[in-house]
C-alpha cells in the first residue's frame, strides 16, 4: 500500500482504533476490574492521565470517544475515580464547551453533549467537598448559559444545553415520588471543631451522610465569603473566620495553615507575605503549612512545584529561606531515600530556584550548561556527590518544565500538568469515600435552589418549588407567566375578548396560572397580587363563572391581596368601573372567609379593618356598602356557632352597623 494521502485522517485512526478498544473493554468488563488491584490501579493512572490528554486533542471524533469512555468508567467505577473524574470534567469538558483554548465548535457540542450524562450525583461528591471544585454549580451555570442564544440563531448546541437543564431538573421531580425529602433544617455552627480532615462515619447511611455533607456545603460556602474577607484584609479575614467558628477563637497554627493549603480562591500573594513573615507565629504556621503535604516517593523537582502553586515565592532572600527550610524539613521526612538531611534537600532547592530562573529568565544571555549544574552540587549530600543521573533529571525537568514563582494569565481553569497529576494521585488515597446517591431528593433543595432561574417546564418546576418549600420560585414563576397572559397589559384593540381568545399561548399561560394557584395555593405569597389582577382583567371581560372562590391558603396572603386589588374606600362618587371591581374583590374576600373558618384568626383582623374602611367612607347608598353589610352578617352568622374564642370580636363587629350614615342605614336596613 501506498502512503495515505490523507494524514489527518491517519494520525487519528490509530488512537481512534485503540480508544474504541478501551471503550468495549469498559463496557464488557467494567464492573470487574474493581476486582484486580493492578488493572484499578493502571486505569486510575496512566489511563485517565492520557484520556485528558486525548480529549484536549483538536479532533472531536477523538473527543467524543474519550467521553463514552469517561462516562462508562462513571457508570461502573466511579466510587474509585472520584478526583479523576473531578479532573476530566474541570479540565477538560469545562475549558471545552467554554470555548477556552481555541477549541472549535464541533468541540464545544461534543463537551456539551457530556454534560448532562455527568451531572448526576456531582453535588454530593464534589460540591459538598471542602477541598474539591464546584463541580455542578459550574456545569448547571454553564448549561443556563447556553440555553439560549445571545446576539445569533438557534444552534444546535442551545438545544443540546437545554436538554441538559430539564434533564437536570426533571431528575428532581422524578425523585420526589421516590420519598426522602431534602433536608432544609438551617445549619448554624456553634463553636469551632476541626473539620478539613473529618470523614463521614458511614457513606451508605442516608441518615449519616445526608447532614455530614449539608454541613460540609455549608462550612464550604462560609470558607469561599471568608476567603474574599481575607483577599481584602487579612486581619479582618481571620476575625471574620474567628466569629463563624471556622477557626478557632484563640488561633492556632494548624488551623491557619489548612486555611491556607484548602480553602479555594485566596490571593496568593497575601499568603506569601503571612508565611514569609518572621513573626513567631507565621513561621510556625508555615511548618504546619507544610506538614500539610504529602511528599512520600515524589522527586524534589515535583515536590517543590507542588509547593510553590499554592503561593508566590517571595523575593527576599531571608523568607526565601524560612520558606524553603520548612519545604526541605518535610520533604526530607518523607523522602530520605537519596539525600543524607535535610540540609541536602534544602541546598538542592536552593539550587532548583537559581536553575530554573537562569533557565528561564530572558535577561539571562548564557544559560547554566548541565555539567555547571552537577558541578554546583557536588559533596552536598553528607560530604558526598549524589548520584549523576538523579541529578541530570532534575536538571532537564526544570529546563524543560518552568517553575512558575510570578502569577499565570489565567482563564480560570487549571491545566492538568505532570506535577498536579501526582499530587492528584497522592490525594487520591486519602480523600473523602466517593458517595452513592440512591433516587431519594436527599440533596434537591440546594441543587433546585442553584438551577431554578434557568429552568423550563412549567409544571416540573411548581412541583420542586412547592416540595422544596421554595416559596419565591413559586411567585417568580407566577409573576413570568401573568405577563404572558397580556391580561396584564392594556389591550390596545377594539375587541379585546376576541384578541384573548385568538392568542392561543395567552390562553396557555392563563390555564397554567390558574393551576398552580389551586394546587400549590398554599406555597404562593406576593404571587397572589399578580393573579388577582388576572383575575380582575377576566372580570372585567366578562370571561369569569359566577362562583370563583374555593378554600384558600393556609396565611392571609391572599386576604392581604384582595384588600389591595380592591383599594381603599373614598368618600365621594366613584366611577362604576372602580366600584365594580371593588364589589367583586369584596365578594371574593367574604367567600374566602367563609370557606376558611378553620383558619380564622389568619383573616379577620384584615377584613374586619377592610369592612370598617366602607363603613366609614361611604356617605351614600351603594352596591358596596350593601355588600359589606351583608357579607359581615354573613360571616357573624356562620361563625358565631362555632368560634368561641372569637364570639366577642365577631359582636364587637356589628357595631359598624351602628355607624353607617342614616341615608345609607333607611336604604339598606
């Protein structure tokens, strides 16, 4: 055979052909491999390692092949894989369909097209883990986002992104009818405890881990406020922790220094200046600082990598050396194989830092040649040379991979280089137990709460706001559908029955109101003022039955609201539209009483005080003031018998019969 003409084509059928191997590999065999230490062990490394590599690759067929192969490693292994799955999604499914790094279109639907198989169980594992990425928060906020276009077309990638979200959401819905409740019990933390190291006592007891990780959620949401506290103020950051008990009220070092080595989002140039301080205190949280990490069977060059991303190396030569002194005293403990002390590892590291800026520094004209390297270092190992070979490799990994001591230009997602996948690895052994998340709403309500702004499906979503006891999801929801009743809004056309009757999503949009005001009434509060007002436009048109009033919400909301639609009595005429609206919300709000006797005390004192604002207002013989009267005989009539508690204010009432103005007392009594 001939060469391909086709290059492209051939550098992608090779790896293309060995990732459709892996994939029926994972798929015919997946749940075994649990059952081999070796075959684990190289899927949880080199495997996962190289599929982040694969899907940065410009092909999309190549992407799309990678995610089948994450997503069946999902299915069958992912209580092993948690930080690696974290990984792939942060790095290389999020930069994808955000369109970071140049990636192109077709990319972007493949990432997309990802999202939602992945989404399920994130908030427990991730979200609700101190030391993890906000895993769902991001990808639901990334689907809302490209729900819809902006300044462009319908495309294809919209749609993938809103199928997404009502995935998302229907999954919630769907586990309402499963039982457990999301808890909503307010967590408050009472006095510090050590947390950053704490672990669930049982990951398969709902009762156990539902509330371990709602408060670790909690205690995560606090650490990301007090971390801008810090970025802004130091001192005043450490007092803000202090008063939410996420430190301790006397400081101690061990509980500053893992405030610094976890909490996401500090400025790393004020951690810098807090370590390298001489201070007694700094320089002791500096050694826990450092005690925090895990050096066991890394190279020195890696080791200090690791330790430099989480803070900007100072400039001054005295922290330089209290920072690398601490480094050399931990690494050393963990590492002793080749270096004699930690001395050694603290000349070495000495030497690395003045490598790496010779290397790397423009000004630098004539670069250090790697026998200048080894010469530098000769007998710093207890008087002894430490071997050739170990130290050309830190020599070539330095010259080939810069440590970065200055800020990156940064899009906002880390890249998954050979140093962080070590560390990855390392924190892989001690992390919190993967958790699985059975088909109860255990977590709904804070995942509801991150996503409802952005949803679609009307009746999913009343269902979860009024499961969750999400009352202004509900009055939100309302409040959007009225407007697209146009009932709302002066019809600027002769015939306006006609008009609403012609509008077929109008009159969609009035059955939806009207539906969730009488099956989710009793989660419905300022929502109540847009329905009446609906609610009087069909009045007004003519369009109402003659009986509109049923049993009413368990508050005086909607008492409150009709009181409002009706507006306060004038004395004086009034125009017969005006009076006629407030005759109907009159009517309305008696019937509402009456159908509530069992929820009284809720309602009297409004309208009782809406009844006396008639009485009191009206000078003549009207349609009202008869309909006040009567309606508050009515009311006395029926409650009278039963309420014994309220008898004296139901009397003390019919005392406004008492007052009405003589015209109006000859002409209705």
């Amino acid at each position: 055979m001939g060469p391909r003409a086709n290059t492209t084509a051939f550098d992608e059928d090779v790896p293309l052909f060995a990732l459709c191997l892996i994939n029926s590999a994972i798929e015919l065999g997946g749940p075994a491999v649990r059952s081999h230490p070796r075959l684990l062990s190289l899927v949880q490394d080199e495997l996962f390692q190289n599929l982040m590599i694969f899907g940065l690759s410009m092909s999309p067929v190549i992407l799309s092949t990678v995610c089948s192969i994450v997503l069946n490693l999902y299915q069958h292994l992912r209580t092993e894989l948690k930080l690696q799955l974290e990984a792939f999604l942060s790095c290389v499914v999020l930069r994808l369909a955000q369109s970071c790094y140049g990636a192109s279109y077709q990319q972007q639907e493949v990432a997309m097209e990802a999202l939602a198989e992945i989404l399920h169980g994130r908030n427990a594992n991730l979200d609700c883990d101190i030391t993890c990425t906000n895993v769902f928060e991001e990808l639901a906020n990334l689907l809302s986002k490209s729900a819809f276009p902006v300044n462009s077309l319908l495309s294809a990638m919209n749609i993938l992104a809103l199928d997404g979200l009502i995935a998302v959401i229907q999954g919630m819905a769907e586990r309402i009818s499963n039982g457990g409740r999301s808890q909503q019990n307010p967590i408050n933390l009472e006095e510090y405890a050590p947390f950053w190291m704490v672990k669930c006592e049982s990951c398969s007891d709902p009762d156990h881990w539902v509330p371990f990780v709602r408060r670790r959620k909690h205690i995560k949401r606090r650490l990301i406020i007090g971390a801008d506290h810090f970025n802004r103020d130091p001192k005043k950051g450490l007092e803000f922790l202090q008063g939410t008990y996420l430190l301790p009220e006397k400081l101690d070092p061990q509980s500053v220094a893992c405030f610094f080595r976890f909490t996401a989002g500090l400025d790393k140039n004020l951690v810098r200046d807090f370590l390298g301080n001489h201070d007694e205190f700094c320089i002791q949280v500096l050694h826990e600082f450092a005690g925090t990490f895990d050096f066991e069977d890394m190279n020195l060059d890696i080791a200090l990598r690791l330790f430099l991303e989480t803070f900007r190396l100072p400039g001054e030569s005295q922290k330089i050396a209290r920072i690398l002194e601490a480094f050399s005293e931990r690494y050393y403990e963990q590492s002793p194989q080749i270096l004699a002390n930690k001395d050694t590892a603290l000349l070495l590291s000495y030497s690395l830092i003045m490598l790496n800026t010779d290397q790397h520094n423009v000004q630098v004209k004539k670069k250090m040649t790697e026998e200048a390297f080894i010469r530098n270092n000769r007998s710093i190992s207890g008087g002894n040379d430490l071997p050739r070979e170990y130290l050309s490799e830190l020599y070539h990994s330095i010259c080939n991979n810069e440590i970065r001591t200055t800020p990156e230009q940064s899009s906002g997602f880390a890249e998954m280089n050979p140093s962080r996948w070590i560390d990855l690895m390392h924190k892989s052994k001690k992390t919190s137990p993967y958790i699985v998340c059975d088909s109860r709403a255990y977590l709904d309500h804070d995942m509801f709460a991150m996503v409802f702004d952005h949803a679609e499906h009307e009746d999913v979503y009343k269902l979860i706001s009024a499961c969750h006891h999400l009352e202004d999801v509900l009055d939100d929801l309302v409040v959007s559908l009225c407007k697209f009743t146009t009932l709302l809004n002066p019809s600027l056309v002769e015939e306006p029955v006609l008009a609403f009757g012609d509008d077929a999503k109008a009159r969609m949009a009035t059955v939806t109101v009207f539906t969730i005001a009488n099956e989710y009434s009793d989660f419905i509060r300022t929502g109540w003022r847009n329905i009446l007002d609906c609610i009087l436009r069909l009045h007004k048109l003519g369009l109402l039955p003659a009986r509109v009033a049923s049993d009413a919400v368990d508050d005086s909301d909607l008492a409150r609201a009709l009181i409002w639609a009706a507006g306060r009595p004038q004395k004086g005429s009034s125009s017969p539209e005006d009076e006629d609206i407030a005759v109907f919300c009159l009517e309305l709000l008696i019937a509402i009483t009456l159908n509530n006797r069992d929820r009284i005390r809720l309602l009297w004192q409004g309208v009782y005080e809406h009844i006396a604002s008639i009485v009191h207002s009206t000078v003549m013989p009207c349609a009202l003031i008869e309909k006040a009267i009567f309606g508050l005989l009515r009311i006395c009539l029926r409650l009278l018998p039963y309420k014994e508690n309220l008898a004296d204010e139901l009397l003390r009432s019919l005392q406004l019969v008492l007052k009405l103005d003589a015209r109006v007392a000859d002409c209705i009594l």
